[in-house]
C-alpha cells in the first residue's frame, strides 16, 4: 500500500499538487467567512473540476459547516477532503469474463491511445493473461509503426493493417485469429479522431459494428482515452465519444505532465464514467489502476 501511495505522490504533476496545495494555505488559522467560499471556489475551478462540480462541492461542504456550527477554516479540510474522495465512488474491477475479451480504445489524436494500449498489455501480460495487440489505426502508417516497436520492446504479438486499409476489415482478421489461438484480451488501437467530424465519428462506429460481427458480445470494453492536460475541453471531447459509442471506462492519460487533477472530479460527476487507470509517465508501467485514496490524498499532500 505504501509503495502505490508513494508511487501517486511522485507520478502526479507538480501542477496538480500546486493548484490544490493553496488549499492548506487556504484553511488554516483563520475563521470561515465569504472569502473563505469564493477562495475555495477560485481555486477548484483553476484546478479544473469545472463550475457545475465546483458548485456541487461547495454547496455540500456549506450544508456541513452549517449543521456541524464549523467555524475555523482548518476544520474545513478534512471535510474537504472527504467530499472530494465521496465523489470519486470506487472503480469496478475488470473481469475478463470470456474469452477472447475484446478491449477498444477510443480518443482524439495524441491523447495517449497507442501508448495506453502497449502499457495495458505490459500489464494484462504480467498477470499471465495470452494479449493480441491490433493496430487498427490505419489511417497513418507511422501509427501502425508505433504499435509495432512497442509490441517488439514488450514481446507482445501484434496483428496490423496495412496503412490506408479499412480498419474494420484489420479487427474482424484480428479477432478470427485470436479466437483461433484462445487469447484471452484484444486490444484494438483505432486511429484518433477529431470529435467534432461527423464522418469520423461514423467511422468509429462502424468500427465497433464490424467488431460485433466478428465476435458476438465484442467489444466487451470500450475506454476512452482523454489527455489530462486539455481540461475542460476533454469533457467535450468525451461527450461527443459517449454519444457515438457506448463508452465502459476512462483512460487519464499524462496525469504527470501539466494536467491539474480537477478533470479527474468533472468526468466522475459529469460524465458519470469510472475512471479506470490514469497514466503516470511513458515508462511501460507508469499506467496504475486509479486509487481514488492515493489520488485525493496526493493532491492534498495529507
Ligand atoms: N508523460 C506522459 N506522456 C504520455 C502519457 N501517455 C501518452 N504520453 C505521450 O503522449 C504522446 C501521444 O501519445 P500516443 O499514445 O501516441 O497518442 P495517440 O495519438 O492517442 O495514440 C506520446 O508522446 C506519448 O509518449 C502519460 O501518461 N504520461
Ligand atoms: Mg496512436
């Protein structure tokens, strides 16, 4: 437990800890008073948990001041700590419950898919799990290239199309062969979209559609990867996904680099998707399963 908690503290961004660490100069020796609340309240929405969720935590931290007579300002962090860690629930754990397990990953350019998809291998592989690799995004062939020096750096079988090939056509070779060859998980690279291009958008669709054909029930998981550094405008990125395809999870990619934390509360409250593992570095295994406890401990360094 230790070695996870630490490994949260070093891997989260310097700006996480920054943008939520004036909260303990925020709460300290002095009394609650309104600029106690619009401090509070500067501070959340920089930190990148939004309006609508930086309201819903503040109206909820008032209504427990209220009815506990609180009135200094350093009773209010432990409260506030345990709101934050209250909204983040508990992420459901993965069951591979059939085999092959197909595992898509979904997302805008750059946001850290291909990377994601070697580093989940790395870690499915370690648990003695038999991964296919398939790199379906075939739009550019330097992704495809991408794919392949991670399977060869990893040792992890890959399945790719040709660039300029129909994606659709790579998965549905890729699962017959899986299927054939009893691996246990799919992972399906797909070539990044922007989320405002009806046409792409369809494309992915019809991606999911031809998975379903080559295997019934697939894919059984769909996860979107989100850059955490984009902020606010990841939850757009993730509604136009959500409305799509049927989205079962959130990769949280670059945690580590500039990403200020917040986005972590918005996507749980807006979006209600789980966030399933966070990415803490490009080392193949820097992609954690995400701790909640680890995570909200770490931004308030307590
Ligand atoms: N620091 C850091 N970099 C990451 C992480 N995930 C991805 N990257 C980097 O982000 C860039 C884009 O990632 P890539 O997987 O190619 O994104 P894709 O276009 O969605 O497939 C690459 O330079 C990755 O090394 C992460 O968790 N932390
Ligand atoms: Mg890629």
């Amino acid at each position: 437990m230790v070695e996870i908690f630490s490994r949260w503290k070093t891997g989260l961004s310097r700006s996480s800890k920054a943008a939520f660490g004036r909260v303990a100069s925020l709460l300290g020796a002095s009394e609650i008073a309104a600029d106690t609340w619009n401090e509070l309240e500067a501070i959340l929405i920089q930190a990148d948990l939004g309006i609508h969720t930086t309201q819903t935590i503040l109206t909820s931290l008032q209504a427990s001041v209220r009815s506990k007579g609180i009135i200094k300002a350093a009773e209010l962090r432990p409260l506030l700590e345990l709101e934050l860690r209250s909204r983040l629930g508990n992420p459901p754990s993965i069951e591979f419950d059939t085999r092959p397990y197909v595992i898509l990953l979904v997302g805008v350019n750059g946001s850290g898919k291909t990377t994601s998809i070697a580093k989940l291998g790395y870690k499915f592989a370690a648990t003695g799990k038999k991964i296919q690799l398939v790199a379906a995004d075939t739009f550019r062939a330097a992704a495809v290239d991408q794919l392949q020096v991670w399977a060869e750096r990893l040792n992890l079988p890959i399945v790719s199309g040709q660039a300029g090939s129909d994606p659709g056509a790579v998965v549905y070779d890729a699962l017959q062969s899986a299927t054939a060859k009893q691996v246990d998980i799919v992972l399906v690279d797909t070539a990044g979209r922007l989320h405002t291009r009806f046409n792409l958008m369809e494309e992915l669709k019809k991606v999911v559609r031809v998975t379903g054909k080559a295997l019934d029930g697939a894919p059984h998981a769909t996860w979107l990867v989100l850059d955490a550094t984009t902020g606010q405008n990841a939850l757009l990125q993730a509604r136009a996904f959500k409305e799509a395809v049927n989205i079962t999870g959130v990769i949280l990619a670059k945690l580590d680099t500039s990403a200020k934390g917040g986005m972590v509360f918005a996507i749980q409250e807006e979006l209600g998707l789980p966030i399933l593992f966070a990415g803490l570095g490009e080392a193949p295994d820097d992609l954690q399963s995400f701790d909640p406890d680890a995570f909200v401990k770490s931004i308030l360094n307590t």
